[in-house]
C-alpha cells in the first residue's frame, strides 16, 4: 500500500526509522532505507564537517532517500549564575567518582536556526529530506531548502505546534507522542508540555491538519504501525525499536539496560540535557532531578554537565548517569539486523490490517 507519505518520501513502505543522535549510524539509515523504509541522521550535534561525512558515507551504502534531522531550539542564553548552581548541585555524585564538576559549561553545539554554515551544506547537498524537532527555523531558510527540492518535515506535540508546521509550509507532520524515547519536541518547554498521546495527537491532528501525518511514540512492531495508520497517519517513525540493530552505535551498557527489566520502567527528565527527554530510569531521574534542585542552565549547555557526570561515572564501570533515551515500547525491543528487522515489521503490519 502506497500512502502519501511514502509517495511524498520516494519510500515503499510507511516506515521511517527515528533519527536518533548519538544512536543513528550511516549503516543504519542506509540499511532501513535500502529495506523500502526512510533511514534518519540525527545531525543536530555534528558539525559542518562531520555532516559532510556523514551524508558521504550514507550515500556510499544506499542510493535510497534518507532524512537528516535538525534541532531548531531557541539558541541557548549563557547565565554563569545558573550554571555555577547547577554544578555545585552535581558536586556530590561527581565526588562519589572521585572527580570535580568542570570549572564552567559550554555550549557543545549550535542551534540550526543559527547555523548559516549548515544551511549551506544542506543546499549544497541537497539530502532528499529533512525534518526539524523543538521548532522551526526562519521562513528564509524553508524556502531555500525546499526551492532546493528538499522534502521537509516537522514534529509537533500539540495542535498549536501543528498549526505553526502547516503554516510555515513544511510537508508532513510528526505527531510526537508523549510515549517517544528521547527529547520532546516541544516548541518552548518553559510554557509546559501537554503531553498528549501518540494515538490521540494522530487523531487531533487528523481532524484538524491537512498535512500528511507520522505518527511517533511508542509504536514497536507491525500492529502500532497498522494501528497508527487506521487513525489517520500516513506513516509511523520507531526510534526505540532500531536501538538494539547491530548497526547503531548503542553500547553495550546501553543494550545490556534496554534487554532487562529496566526497559519497563521510562520517564522523563530534562537534568540529563535541560530540556524533558525520556529514558531508561536511572539516578538521574531519581535523584539529580530531585527537590530542591537549582534550575537548569538552558539546553543544550546543561547538557555539558550531564555527559561530564556520566564521563566520571562511566569510567569506573557505573552507568546510572547515562543518556539511554528510550519510549514507552522499550520492552518490546527486538536484536535484530535493521533490514531482518524491517522484513519482520513489514510483515506484521500487512497481517495487521
């Protein structure tokens, strides 16, 4: 079954393997996308160079499209103030390793709708799609990416957020639900999160949007897909289920969490990076994102301080502090090579419909 999704995306099947930072691999999102499906980089950490790479090695292994995601955060406001109260507060568990909170906190990556030389190694490369998570850049740079033949996507987490991606011309909605592993996509997380389901936010966005629709959150296997198209989609993205295939770069502390009974237990927190994410339970969550914890430094410079803290711990073989995002679904995970993988959810989902 074709969908306007897969027409739009030049795909087979309504699959879109999640992007991922940190997880997602060439290999990977080449593998999904010579499976019929749309493989994802997760570029917003990399730079200019590194992008360049990136895109280099994924077209060496496919000739299929394949989608580079952005972050579009509002850049981040450096407050030295905030930043010393953040780190006097990791001081204790950086001192249970032995270690000390670095003297002060960077910001380890730019925001794209600040990033004039990434627009330009998109334009020249010109990758088949690109997508947007915590909001949108300017109205200049989607007229140039699309006037270069770029399909666009964007996640949105509620209506209003919707209505801004339809606004601004994007070409299909991610419906982002509150089950997702990993960062939420919400526009300004100060303002709060309605944290709406993925099937119902697939339902409100079908009523309401005209835009073709993914649906992200928490879908696993053949069935969530086949149940996420009957509500309206026109595609599903899994993120968590790609994890465990040999291709990412998951380590093995965090393929060792996502096999045990950790995988029942996910919630959010925005301590690890400073905006809310969901993961795999660890102390982070239990207790670093406790009471009476300063407020953050923006994202992503809080981030600094959480990969130092998980740096120290995991150099003594303690992975509580670690950035295992994962969804809802994550005891569903399967190990198994991307394109078996992709064969196996292909199938379940033409015997779901």
């Amino acid at each position: 079954m074709s969908t306007t999704a897969c027409r739009l995306l030049g795909i087979q099947h309504p699959i879109i393997q999640a992007p991922m930072a940190g997880v997602s691999t060439p290999r990977l999102a080449a593998a999904v996308s010579n499976a019929g499906g749309l493989g994802s980089l997760g570029i917003g950490a990399s730079t200019v160079a590194q992008v360049r790479a990136l895109i280099a090695e994924t077209r060496a292994l496919t000739a299929q499209p394949f989608n580079l995601n952005l972050f579009c955060h509002r850049p981040a406001q450096a407050d030295p103030a905030r930043e010393a109260a953040w780190l006097a507060h990791l001081r204790p568990w950086f001192g249970e390793f032995g270690a000390s909170p670095p003297a002060s906190l960077h910001e380890p990556y730019p925001s794209f709708v600040n990033d004039a030389a990434m627009l330009e190694l998109l334009l020249a490369e010109r990758p088949a799609v690109v997508s947007f998570h915590f909001g949108l850049p300017d109205a200049e740079v989607i007229a140039a990416l699309k006037a270069a033949g770029i399909v666009l996507m964007a996640s949105a987490t509620s209506l209003e957020e919707a209505a801004q991606v339809e606004q601004a011309g994007i070409d299909l909605l991610i419906a982002q639900g509150v089950e997702a592993g990993g960062h939420r996509g919400v526009f300004a997380p100060e303002r709060g999160d309605a944290g709406i389901g993925t099937l119902a936010l697939v339902r409100l966005f079908a009523q309401q949007a005209r835009l073709p629709l993914i649906a992200a959150g928490g879908i696993m296997d053949g069935a969530g897909i086949a149940a996420a198209l009957a509500l309206g989609a026109s595609a599903a993205q899994l993120g968590t289920a790609f994890i465990l295939c040999p291709e990412s770069s998951a380590n093995a502390a965090y393929r060792e969490a996502l096999h045990s009974p950790r995988a029942q237990h996910t919630a959010i927190t925005a301590a690890i990076s400073g905006r809310p994410a969901r993961g795999l339970v660890n102390r982070m969550h239990t207790e670093v994102d406790g009471p009476g914890a300063p407020p953050l430094p923006d994202y992503p410079i809080a981030y600094d301080a959480g990969k130092a803290l998980h740096a120290a711990a995991s150099a003594q073989g303690n992975h509580e502090f670690a950035a295992h995002w994962a969804g809802q679904g994550a005891p569903l995970s399967r190990a198994l090579p991307a394109a078996e993988l992709m064969s196996v959810l292909v199938e379940e989902w033409r015997q779901s419909r």
